[in-house]
C-alpha cells in the first residue's frame, strides 16, 4: 500500500509539473498553434488556482549584497596565498625576523639569524653564475638589520663586539667589487649600524667611482679595530 501510495503522490506532482509547463507554453507537443502566454501571476501566487506552481522568494538585498563581499573577500585571500606561494621563502624568514620580541632574541637557536640576513644581501644563490638574490629581498634585509640593531645580540655594538665582527667579516669586502647595487647595499648598512663615521674616506666613498673603494675599505677597517 506504501509503495502505490508513494507512486500515486509522485504521479500527482508529474502531473502538476505537466500542467504548468503546458500552461506556459501555450499547449501540447502537438498543437502548431500555440496560445500567447498569459499574463504572469502574482508573485505571491493565487490561492484558488491549485495548478500554480510556487513561486520561489527572492533574496533579499541586503542578503546578496553579504554574499557577494563574502566572494570579495575570498577571492582576496586566495589572491594572497597564490603570491605566497610565489614568493621567496626567504621573504616569509624576514618577516619573522622584523617580528622578533625580546624573547625571541634570547632564544640561540632563532631562525633566522643576522648572519643569514647578510648572506643573503651579498651572496650569490648560485655559485657558477654569480646570480644574486632579487634586489627587493636584499633591500628587505638591509631594512630589517637596521630596525633591529639595538635588539639583536649579534649586532649589540661596543669593543670586540659582535656588530664589529660581522661587518669587518661579511660587509666591508663588499664595497668593491660585484656589481654598484651591492656595493650601494654595504655602504647602506655599513652607515646604517654605525652612522657613517666622519672619515673622509668614508664619507667620499661613491659605489660608481673606482678610485673611491679602497680608501674606504682602509678606512673601515681601521674604525672597526677599535669597535
């Protein structure tokens, strides 16, 4: 009885469906003729008409205007994490350094560290064909070791210190040399951790003009043996 009962409602609603389409296409399969379309009914649909199909409610605007910023918004993020993953994963490194807390300088085994920051600026990715690292990224570590001069330990500055070490080890070969954007990025940090000392030498040095780098070489070197 079920099973004649579920046949008999799913006929009804053929039926219904049947009728309605008919309705609105003006007659059957077989009539050439077809009838003009009748004036659409009342959103709200007549209630003596038991062959008129429901009609459905429109969303509200407020409610489409939600959907369509929640497929902004989504639409950004996803934006976001392609150039993520497009990126440099040294980019990300950086970033974290830039967010370093005092804590975080405490710890010895942090990642990374200002040593990678300046390998990064001056040494090549690739050993056989010298290729450097794109100049935003370097020019991103210039800014993050200069931020965080007076709270990284292995910049802390005064006699033998760390900053000195690192500078007279990694930094001041490079101003002579490669190319005039890495020699411009030695002489950046090397003026932004100290404030260019008053040497002449110092202060003349031109990442364009030959005949300026070693002086200023002699002339760094000598400053830092006193640091």
């Amino acid at each position: 009885m079920s099973r004649l009962r579920s046949l008999f409602v799913l006929l009804a609603v053929v039926a219904l469906c049947s009728s309605a389409v008919l309705a609105k296409g003006g007659g059957g399969p077989g009539n050439n003729n077809p009838k003009p379309n009748p004036p659409k009914a009342d959103p709200g649909g007549d209630a003596n008409d038991p062959n008129a199909p429901p009609q459905p409610e429109p969303l509200p605007e407020s409610s489409l205007q939600r959907l369509s910023d929640r497929l902004a918004k989504l639409g950004e993020r996803l934006l976001e994490l392609k150039q993520l993953a497009d990126s440099d994963p040294r980019e990300m490194s950086i970033r974290r350094y830039r967010d370093f807390k005092y804590a975080d300088f405490k710890n010895k085994k942090r990642d990374p560290k200002a040593a990678d920051l300046v390998a990064w600026m001056f040494e090549p990715d690739e050993k056989k064909t010298k290729k450097m690292a794109p100049f935003m990224l370097r020019k991103a570590a210039l800014e993050a070791l200069l931020a965080k001069k007076n709270s990284d330990p292995d910049l802390e500055s005064g006699r033998n210190s760390p900053r000195a070490k690192l500078c007279k080890d990694k930094v001041v070969k490079h101003l002579k040399g490669g190319d005039t954007k890495t020699r411009k990025l030695a002489a950046d940090l090397l003026d932004g951790l100290w404030r260019r000392p008053p040497e002449p030498a110092i202060i003349n040095y031109n990442p364009r003009v030959k005949d300026t780098w070693a002086p200023a070489i002699t002339a760094w070197k000598k400053f830092l043996k006193k640091k």
